[in-house]
C-alpha cells in the first residue's frame, strides 16, 4: 500500500517464519505442500453465484427417474432431449458448451450440496451461504470475511498491494464482510474505474472524526475512498497488461469472466473473485427463462476456460458456482418451481478432478415441504477451498466455520495432503505475536507426532523463570499463551521442547 | 495515466443488455403479448443493482449517552435531512427559529396529489388477441416509455418537493413493498400504487396494505393474479409475511400455504381488479371459480379465510407493528434499531390503530432522535445525491435534465421502480462502494460546471451566487464556507476542514479579498463547491 504505512504486522511476521523451519524431526520424504496457515500460493478461486436459486433438477437431469417425469409434467426432459454424461444424468439441453469439459475431466459436478434444515427465503439462504453458519443462526461476517481477517488482521494497514477480493455487480457484500472491515472491491471496468476515480479525488482531513455514530460513518467513508484510489492504480496496471485470446458472449457473466481473465493475465494476485448471473428465480415461465440462464452461463465459463488455457493460466484458476437453493422437486402450476433446498455444485479447470461426486437425490426420500435432502453440505465445499485449493491449515477453516467439515475431494492438485489428519513435516516454532508485547503473547509451534511437550523461560542472564509442562500433545498446531503479567520489562529466550527436539526464540517485554 | 475516455462509450458500453428477463412474466399479460415483450425487454438495459446486504454497524455503545433536545439550526438541520431530499439554507434557519413542534407539524401536514404524468393513467388495457403483431410491438414500446415518463415525473417530485415528508414517505413504502415494473408491465399499474403511497404514506398502514396487496401492480408482481385454488402459488403469501408484515421465523411453511390459499380468486387484468375495497371481497366469475373457499388455518386460527382475513390476522400479531416500526427506524435514525425505541413506537402505532402519522411525531420530538450520536450517521441514497442537490441548486423542473438523472441512477444503484427484487434495497453502507462512491463525486462535480460527463454540456448553468446568496452572508468568506458547510455537511466540521473549504474558495487570497460581486466568484464558489460535494462528509446525512 502505497499510501498508508506498512505495519510490520503478524503478517510479514509469519511469512518469514514458514520459510525457516526450525528444525526437522527425521521423517520420510512426503508431497506435503501445505502451507503453514499463511496464504503464500498464487492460486485464484473464481466464484459465480446463480442468483435466484438454481434448478438442480433440470440442469443435470435424472432422466430415467420417473418420480422426476411425474412432478415435472411441462418441465422435465427425457433422455433423448437431455445430452447425456453420465450413466443415469444428462446435462441440460443448453448446457452443450460444458460436455466436452466434462469428457475431458475439467468439470465436478458436486451434487446435493445444501445445508440440515433448509430456509425456503432467498434473503435468509443467501446469508447462510455466505456467511457459512448453521441455519438457526445468524452471523453477521462472511466465511471469506473471516478467513481474510485471519490473514490480514489489521486491515487495512498490512493490505497486500493488489485488492483481496474483487466483486462484479450486485454480488453480495456479507461475503466478504469480518466484524473490523470489508475485503471486497467492486469493479466493472478497470479503465474506467480509474480515470473516474483519479480526477475526482480530493485528498482526505486528517482531522479526527467525532466519537459518534456518525463519526463511525465518516471513517468508513474515508477508508473507502482511499483504498478505492489505491486500489483502482492496482487494477487499471492489471488491466493494461492483461490479454484475452477468445471472444466472450455478449451478457453480463461474459463481460465479469472477460474482466476477471484479463486481470488475470495482467498479473492481478488477488485470489478470490467474486462474479454472479441473475435469474435463477424461476417461480413462472421456467421453460423460457432457465434456459437462457444456462446458456449465457454455458457459453460465457467455457470462454474462460479457454481463454485461460491459451493464456498457461488454467492451473492457477479454479472457478465454483454455488446458489442459494435448488428448486421444488414438483413443478407449480405456472410452469414454474418453488424454492427448494439442495442442488449441484459444478467446479471447472485442469484444476479440478473431473468427476461426480455424490449421486443423483433420492426422489422418493423428501422432506416435509416435498424438498430434496441433503447429501454434501456447502460448508464441505467451502473447506475444501481454503484447505485443498489454497492449502491453509484445517484449523483455519474450523475457526471460520466453528465446525469441522470433511473436505471433499474435487481439487486435482490440493496443496495439502488428501486425508485427513494431515501430518506436519517438522516441529516448527513459529513467530510470537505480538512481539514486543504487553501483557500477553501467542507463541504457536506444530507437532509432528504426538509427544510431550513443555515450554521453559529464560531470562536475558540465561537464568529459567518457569516452566510449563504440557502433558501429551497431539499432532498439530498448539497455542500456547505466555502471561508477563508477573515478569518485568525485558528480553527472554521461550524454549519449547518436545520428543528431544528444541526449538527457542527471544521475545521481548515492554511494560 | 489512462487513456482519456469518451464517457459516451460508457454510456452504452456498460448499459448492457438487459439480465433482467426473469421478471417479465410468462403469460402477463398473454402468453403472446408476454414473449414479444421479453424480446423486447431482452434490448434494454440492465441497471446496476447494489448488494443484497451489508455491512454490519458498530454495534450500540452503551456509554454514548442521551441528550436531550436542544432545539437550533443544527437540530433542525438534522430532521430536515432525514425527512427531505435536501434541505435549503433558508429552510434551515428559518425552521431553527420556529419550534420544533411547528417544524415538525409542517413536515408532516399532508399534500394534495400532483397532477399525473399523463392521461394514461388509467386507460383500459387492449384487446390484445384482437392486434397484429406490429401493433401489439408498438404498444409495448409506449408502455415502456410511458413507465420511464413516470419514474421521471416520481424523481422530479423529489427535486421540487416542499418542505415535506411525503416525498421521502412515498419512496419508503415504495421500499418497503418493492415493486419492478419490469414484472408489472402496465404503467396504469405502476402510477396508481405510487398513487396509493402517496394518499396512505403517513395514513392507516392496514388501509395501506390492503390497497397496496389488492392493487393491480402487487397482484401481478407477487403472481397473485395466478393465484388459484388448483394451482396455489404462494410467492405473495410468503413475502407479505417475511417482507410485508412479520419479518422471517415469526410463522411457518404451513401458514405460508394457507395464506396463499386465503389470497386465490383475486385477479387483475393491469388497471382494475375484482377486489372491492368497500366490500372487502373480490366478485364475479374468476372469484367464484378460483378462490379456494376451503378452511384455512392460519397463525393459529382456523376459518374459511380470504385475503382480508388473513390482513386482519397478521395486524392482530404484536410483531407486525414491531417491524414496521423496526424498518421506519432504520430508515430516519440509524441501522442499528434500538429495542427501546422501536418498542414504544410499536406501542403508539398499535394503540393508534395502526395509524402512521403518530408514530413518526412520536419519533421526531423524541430526544432520541436528536442525539448527538445519530448526526451524519447514514449514508445518503442515490435519490438523496441527485434530487437533494437539484433541490439545493434551485434549478427548477423544465431545467431538471431528468433522463440524464435516470441515466446515472443506472450506475449508482436506485431507479425508483425498479427495485432488484422484492426485498428492495439494502441500503446504508451497501450503496457505497468502489464504483458508486467515484460517481457520485463525478456526478456533483460535473453538475456545479455545467457539464454532462457523458458528452456535451446540460442546457442551465448552476446559479452558484444565487446559491451563495441564500447564505447569511456571502460576501464574508468565513461565514460563506461555514453555511455552506451546514448545508452539505452533517457534522460539525473540524477547524482543518474549514482551512481546507477557505482555501478551496480563495486559492491562497487573503479573506478579506473575497468578494461575491467580483467577476471571478462564480468560478471560485463553483471550486468550493465541487469541493465539498466530493469530500466523504458529503455523503452522510
């Protein structure tokens, strides 16, 4: 960030811890690429919602089912209609551009993917998914909110020079929302965006804002306008220097997936984007306008994936669509269906494993409201990203979902191991933070087998001032809280010992 | 730099085709009528519509405390801003030396309607079966420049507003019952909710309801019209609890059901209903054949219920008042509703027979309002940004460059009538982003020089010495960039900052120099202006 200062924050902290290992226990030679909980991959996840909630039963079509032809009198397709993929599913019928990506393996189809105990309201669904919690609570951060505020927690001091997340149109905000801040920047054109902002910037009051509600407000806007001036500098260079080798279809998803590619080519690191094509919502006149939908949405990803395949892109970039909800399993009386609950998820890229995970939903076994259950939950979904696809620690996703959820395995090339638990390469020490500190601080280190541990103190003279046995640690990251409330100002050695290896480093005390 | 670009290019480079098909229905108001339009629609193009949802405020700090109200210009400044577009200098000054009491029965007291936008307004529909397919193209064509004619005759009620509530009353209903023309289709339909806003904004919500649910626009909006007793469709079922009236996880999927059962039989053909707002039954043969007379069981009680039935019910639940009220708080104070408050306006408004007016002088005399806290803590709507600056430039109606304003509502995320979806707007911190923020600068700038960025100059210039004028003294620079800075600004403003606005104005000339008649103080007021408008104060009320 060129205009803000750089705090040397937890940040440039850990990355220098992850390059150093310690110390490495023996242990045999293993692909483990995971990263030490600190995002350093360059990898990019294009996301597209389907607004409105997707038909998941008429997008890959049961066709032999005949529970689906008899709640789909005027809706369903058979087998000749539909283009068949699978032994028991055909895509629909304007979904053509996706069946040679998925014959050439760079297409998962995740199926049932929704959440235990449905809401029906597009308002209140959108926000489980984006918010990641259960369906009887309500959060008020986004799962990628809160994951970026793991990474980056002092936002916006300590940013990256490139935006964190980038968001087309009216995709929704609560995404990228933490309890501090939003990671989000909106874009429709680089260019423009650009001139716009630059000329009509005036530079910001230093003058502190009342300690109001309103002088929370002033602050949001202040924050806004100048992280939107730096930030459009980072887009419009990318922008500048980004190309695209095909043409993409005249629509909206085209023009988001055309911008993304060429901020992509243009060497923008951001990783997540955030794209949306609306529509879904098809209560009435189902046969006219989801068809549309999925063709524009057919049309306008296959584009992409050329274009980033062309480009040597494509094994950087993994692109998901999620929706809110699936569909009624039976049609309504205006050639429509009502809201539903689960539905496929489709993964695209040589990134992917070009496979069907999960089966077709039961027909027959329905809930109350005559609604398909369950079979992966999105929260799976959204693990296997931050684990798989951007190799982050387990215990991140965890702390983002509360929950643990098993990853499912639809990344081809995951930078961690695939299974679970995954095992550390080496007892690594990692950086305390904060450091200077007063009165507390964090010291975290990694096992990789289970062993006992215990961390001593030493004063600056090398003399110990306590000891803490911890018992039978398992394999893992720990944390381990020091309290100086007791100690005076000054510099100490903390050495953590386990199964005869010993880690130290020095922290420093400031009263 | 950048390349420098034709804003033209924008213009129709990013208004792109339309992605909003979805909202045209299927057979509305024909299967054969409903597909030219779709086509036709399929050409138009597609506003940008801010996120669904937003930031989650600051939450309440407990030791801010409450002060109680200390009736002056600034106290008066605030209920102007909340209740007008914008205020004008004079209106601040001149409501600070009247009572509050008086000040707010002015902004409350009721309007005549203002003449329609055509005579249009209520036109049967067609014989569609009896038109060719030319003719039937060309109607749609006048129905679709007729619905902008009214979005433009709505906005332009809103520059030229009087110093009342009813403009900014009638776009919150609008809000709070969103509802797109681009589903409705008949302007009729369109003009005559907007109509009922107008008459029942600060009337009896249960009579509001009932005209806005049995209205022709709602009807076909929520697919009320299809409603029927073989083919139930609960779309309006659902979002007159959830959205309407309840709020979500007050009722279940059942009462959704049998709501929409209550709601079968009404029907519209765009301009009348069946419904009879005096018998409070719908009639004739589609009622007879389509409503579904069966018992219903609702929120706990059983009957054979019609629409009305189910009105009265959901008023009967204590909740209902509680949201409404819930949504009138965040709407004139702040995001965050505070339980106390919304509780005892729900008080007032259940023991009023739900009756609005009440409700909101109980709000604009209560000290809460007027806490110091709640100064410049909301973000301004797209609506407020244009129409409140028309307003305070006093630029007059046949000046207003009115399909230009629509045109850049197209960017910043608020063309009344086309609301995204039934849940309306977010609003708040949601209408500000990395594109919107830069526009609205771009948009005030470019007003105070006179100049379309989209091409060519408009065909007024702003008068910024009368402006000036309407100061307490314009020829004193000090006192000329405080008053302007109440006028635009919501809080007080920091020493600093009134460096920065003299400077802004003078360019380094002494005070003293400052003279409103020299031939250069258009220019100079028109620096400190475009100064102001883009500074992030600006964008608070």
């Amino acid at each position: 960030m060129k205009r803000r200062d750089f705090i040397k924050s937890s940040l440039a902290l850990s990355i220098l811890g992850t390059q150093i290992p310690l110390m490495a226990l023996g242990k045999t030679q293993q692909t483990i690429r995971r990263r030490t909980g600190t995002w350093d991959s360059d990898r990019i996840l294009v996301l597209i919602k389907m607004d409105g909630g997707n038909d998941g039963l008429n997008s890959v079509i049961p066709v032999y089912d005949s529970l689906y032809h008899q709640a789909r009198p005027t809706l369903a397709f058979d087998e000749n209609e539909a283009l068949m993929v699978t032994e028991d599913s055909g895509f629909h019928p304007q979904m053509a551009p996706f069946v040679p990506i998925f014959q050439n393996g760079e297409m998962g189809i995740i199926h049932g993917v929704g959440y235990p105990q449905s809401n029906l309201s597009h308002f209140r669904s959108s926000d489980i998914w984006v918010t990641g919690s259960p369906a009887n609570e309500i959060w008020s951060s986004g799962w990628l909110g809160r994951l970026f505020n793991n990474e980056y927690p002092n936002f916006p001091n300590g940013a990256p020079e490139h935006p964190i997340a980038i968001q087309f149109g009216s995709a929704n905000l609560l995404e990228f929302q933490s309890e501090q801040t939003n990671f989000a920047t909106m874009l429709f054109d680089p260019e423009i965006m650009y001139a716009i902002v630059n000329e009509n910037y005036v530079p910001g009051s230093n003058d502190p804002p009342p300690e109001t509600y309103g002088g929370d407000e002033l602050n949001f806007v202040r924050e806004l306008d100048l992280t939107t001036l730096e930030y459009s500098e980072e887009i419009y260079n990318a922008g500048q220097n980004g190309n695209l080798t095909v043409e993409y279809p005249n629509n909206n998803l085209g023009d988001q997936l055309a911008v993304t590619a060429k901020l992509i080519s243009g060497g923008l690191t951001t990783p997540v984007y955030r794209l949306h094509i609306r529509g879904f919502d098809n209560h009435a006149g189902q046969d006219n306008a989801h068809p549309q939908r999925l063709n524009q949405m057919s049309t306008a990803i296959s584009a992409f994936l050329q274009d980033l395949k062309n480009q040597g892109l494509d094994d950087r970039v993994l692109t998901v669509t999620t929706s809110e909800f699936g569909r009624r399993v039976e049609e309504n009386g205006s050639s429509g269906t009502d809201h539903g609950t689960s539905g496929p998820i489709f993964t695209f890229g040589s990134t992917t494993i070009g496979d069907v995970f999960g089966s077709q939903p039961s027909l027959s076994n329905l809930d109350n409201n005559g609604n398909l259950l369950a079979e992966h939950d999105f929260r799976q979904v959204y693990s296997t990203l931050i684990e798989d696809w951007f190799g982050l620690d387990p215990s991140i996703s965890q702390f983002v979902f509360q929950d643990t959820f098993d990853p499912i395995p639809f990344v081809s090339d995951p930078l961690s191991v695939t299974g679970s638990p995954a095992v550390p390469e080496a007892f690594a020490l990692f950086p305390a933070f904060p450091n200077p500190f007063n009165p507390a601080t964090n010291i975290r280190f990694e096992l990789p087998i289970a062993a006992k541990t215990s961390v001593r103190i030493f004063d600056i003279k090398g003399r110990e001032v306590r000891t803490h046995q911890l018992g039978k640690l398992n394999v893992g990251k720990h944390d381990f809280v020091l309290d100086g409330r007791d100690l005076s100002s000054g510099v100490y050695h903390i050495q953590v010992e386990t199964a005869g290896s010993v880690q130290s480093q020095r922290v420093t005390l400031l009263k | 730099m950048a390349k420098s670009i034709t804003r033209r290019d924008f213009l129709t480079k990013h208004r792109r085709k339309a992605d909003h098909i979805s909202l045209t229905k299927k057979d509305w108001p024909t299967a054969r009528v409903a597909k030219l339009y779709r086509k036709y629609m399929e050409d138009k193009p597609a506003p940008y519509y801010p996120p669904k949802k937003d930031y989650t405020p600051v939450p309440i700090t407990p030791s801010r405390k409450q002060a109680s109200v200390d009736w002056n210009d600034a106290a008066a400044a605030h209920l102007l801003r909340r209740t007008l577009f914008a205020p004008t200098f004079p209106e601040i000054i001149s409501t600070g030396l009247d009572s509050m009491e008086n000040t707010v029965d002015t902004i409350l007291a009721d309007q005549d309607q203002p003449d329609p936008p055509g005579d249009w307004i209520t036109e049967p529909p067609p014989q569609w079966d009896a038109m060719t397919e030319e003719e039937i193209m060309e109607l749609i064509e006048t129905y679709f420049q007729r619905q902008f004619e009214l979005i433009g005759w709505w906005m332009n009620r809103m520059a030229i507003q009087p110093m009342s509530i009813v403009e900014d009353m009638t776009l919150f209903w609008h809000e709070h019952f969103a509802t797109s023309f681009e589903g409705v289709f008949y302007p009729q339909a369109m003009y005559e909710q907007n109509a009922v806003f107008r008459e029942h904004c600060m009337g009896n919500f249960r009579e509001l309801l009932r005209r806005v649910s049995f209205g022709p626009a709602m009807m076909i909006w929520l697919n009320t019209n299809a409603n029927t007793v073989n083919h139930p469709n609960e779309n309006f079922g659902r979002e007159l609890l959830e959205l309407f009236t309840i709020g979500v996880d007050n009722y279940t999927q059942t009462d959704v059901e049998e709501a929409a059962r209550a709601f079968t039989g009404y029907g519209t053909n765009g301009v009348e209903t069946n419904y009879n707002y005096d018998q409070a039954t719908g009639f004739g043969n589609h009622w007879l054949s389509h409503h579904d007379f069966g018992q219903k069981t609702f929120l706990g009680q059983t009957g054979d219920f019609d629409g009305d039935d189910i009105i009265d019910i959901i008023l009967q639940q204590d909740q209902t008042a509680n949201f409404i009220c819930e949504k009138i708080y965040k709407w004139f104070v702040y995001e965050v509703p505070d339980d106390t408050i919304v509780d005892e306006m729900a008080t007032i408004f259940r023991d009023n027979n739900y009756e609005i007016m009440p409700v909101m002088e109980h709000l604009f005399t209560s000290d809460h309002f007027y806490d110091e806290n709640f100064r410049g803590c909301m973000i301004r709507n797209p609506l407020t940004v244009t129409q409140g600056v028309f307003r305070q430039l006093d630029i007059g109606e046949e000046n207003i460059p009115i399909n230009y304003l629509i045109d850049l509502q197209y960017f910043m995320g608020m063309i009344p009538n086309m609301p995204p979806d039934v849940n309306g707007w977010t609003g708040y911190r949601s209408w500000l982003n990395s594109i919107t923020l830069p526009m609205r600068k771009l948009f005030a700038s470019a007003l105070v020089d006179g100049i379309n960025p989209f091409g060519g100059n408009f065909d007024f210039e702003p008068d910024v010495i009368a402006l000036a004028q309407t100061l307490s003294d314009s020829n004193d620079a000090e006192a000329l960039v405080q008053d302007m800075a109440k006028l635009f600004f919501p809080l007080p403003i920091s020493d600093e900052l009134e460096e920065q606005l003299l400077d802004a104005l003078l360019e380094g000339a002494a005070v003293y120099d400052w003279d409103i008649n020299d031939p250069g103080a258009p220019l100079r007021l028109r620096n400190l202006i475009k100064y102001i408008l883009r500074k992030p104060e600006f964008q608070l009320i």
